[in-house]
C-alpha cells in the first residue's frame, strides 16, 4: 500500500502556489505541504490553495521548514525531484515503491537538499521543463493516471 504526500517548498508566487494545488489535488493527492511561503504567496496564495483543497477534501498544510514537515508526517521514504545531475535516479526506478512516501519539490524551479534517510534524488524526465511540469508528470506515473493512446 501507498500513501503520497506532497510537500513544496520555496514558493513566492500567488500563480504557482495555485498550479501546484491544483495539479496535487487534480491528482487524487489528499496532502499537500508548503514550506517556506513568503512573499504574496503567503498572504494570498496560501487563502487560494486552501480553498482548492476544500473543493477536493484534502488537507493543505503550511510549515516553516522542511523538518518540520518530515518530522509531522514521518515517512518511509523520500523522493525528492531534481534536475538531471550526479545522484539523481529516473523515477522508473521507484515506480513500485510502498509505504508513505513524501514526494518534495522546489516551488522555484531550484534545486532543494533534505538530511536524512531513505531520501533519492530523482526526476521523471530528462528535459529541464520546471518543477510544475515535472512534479505533473511524477504523479502521473506514480498515481498511475497515464494513458497513451493511437
């Protein structure tokens, strides 16, 4: 069994805080965790986010650090989306993976360090598209919700 949580971190921007909510919770994803909010994402994202979270059920969960968040929701792994680089893994390699699972990603396009266990660096695509696009097309392998068709 699986559970995903997903955490962003480092968002300044009204526009991406929503995008973000939207493609986690468009996904099926109950738990969605910003770090590191500032700017007018802070006073007027955050409001926006947590009403596109009502409309899903979900929760939205906004802390100041990444520790804190892993330390909150303990999990089994983390996979934390990078850019192609040394130690970054095609997210292939995790596809089957059990257990809560805390899937971060950096909310401005830079890429973020987490200490600790069982963390993998990894991307779901060569290309340098954005961590937006990136994360759409993690969840879209790892909730398994993508179709190919002729």
């Amino acid at each position: 069994m699986r559970e995903l949580i997903v955490l962003i971190d480092n968002v300044s921007s009204v526009a991406r805080a929503v995008e973000f909510a939207k493609v986690v919770y468009g996904f099926g994803i109950k738990n969605l965790v910003l770090t590191h909010v500032y700017g007018s994402a802070a006073q007027q994202g955050v409001p926006e986010a947590f009403k596109i979270a009502l409309r899903y059920s979900s929760s939205l969960i906004v802390l100041p650090t990444i520790k804190d968040a892993v330390d909150l929701f303990k999990p089994d792994n983390i996979l934390i989306i990078r850019r192609i680089g040394p130690q970054v893994k095609p997210l292939a390699e995790f596809i089957s993976i059990s257990g809560r699972i805390m899937l971060a990603v950096d909310g401005s396009d830079q890429d973020i360090r987490i200490e600790g266990n069982n963390i993998n660096y990894i991307t779901p695509i060569t290309h340098d598209i954005g961590s937006l696009g990136q994360l759409t097309i993690a969840l879209c392998f790892l909730m398994s919700k993508c179709t190919l068709s002729t």
